[in-house]
C-alpha cells in the first residue's frame, strides 16, 4: 500500500505548464490595461480550475500552470476565454515556449 499512497501524493505535486500564442484580428484588440490582465488571468483560473495563468506580451502570451488531466479542457476554455475577447483570435499552443513542461511543487 506504500506505493498507492506515494502515487497519491505524486499526483498532486505534478502540475504541467502550457504556453499558447494568441494571435489577435487586429491590434487594437490586444490586451494593454493591467486591471484586463489581472480579470481574463482570473477568469482562466477560476473556469480551468488551474493553479495559475500569466498572460504577457498584451495578451499575446498565455502560461497555463494545472494538473495533468486536464490538457484538452484547458485548451478549449483558454480558446472561448479569448474568442469573447476577439471573435477571430486564434489560440495555438506552442511547445517551444514552456522551457521545462512539468514542475513540481516543493
């Protein structure tokens, strides 16, 4: 039984981190006002159920920190999130830009 125990814990330590470029129809739909920021990041925690989001380069940079399982949800709600924002952007994630894929929490 040590293992399914240790399993357990393992399970809530690993959170994985995607990084999503949003691409914008126009630049004067890019996010600049801080208080947007603080508000689409909140919202990307609180529908993902994600332990943290940072969005960067006026919304053009999305970092994604959540438990494992949840990568296709995450996606979608990322993409609807942004949709509200700009019925043309587009969401791609991109493998490149995550540096180390899984942190664990220490």
């Amino acid at each position: 039984m040590p293992f399914a125990r240790n399993s357990a814990i393992m399970e809530d330590m690993i959170i994985m981190k995607r990084t999503y470029r949003i691409t914008y129809s126009s630049k004067s739909k890019l996010i600049k006002d801080a208080d947007k920021i603080k508000e689409v990041e909140k919202s990307i925690v609180e529908e993902a159920g994600a332990k943290s989001a940072k969005i960067e380069d006026e919304g053009q940079i999305v970092t994604v920190e959540f438990k494992d399982e949840n990568t296709t949800d995450v996606m979608a709600i990322v993409v609807n999130i942004f949709r509200k924002l700009d019925a043309k952007s587009e969401v791609t994630y991109r493998f490149e830009l995550n540096g180390c894929n899984a942190v664990v929490n220490a």
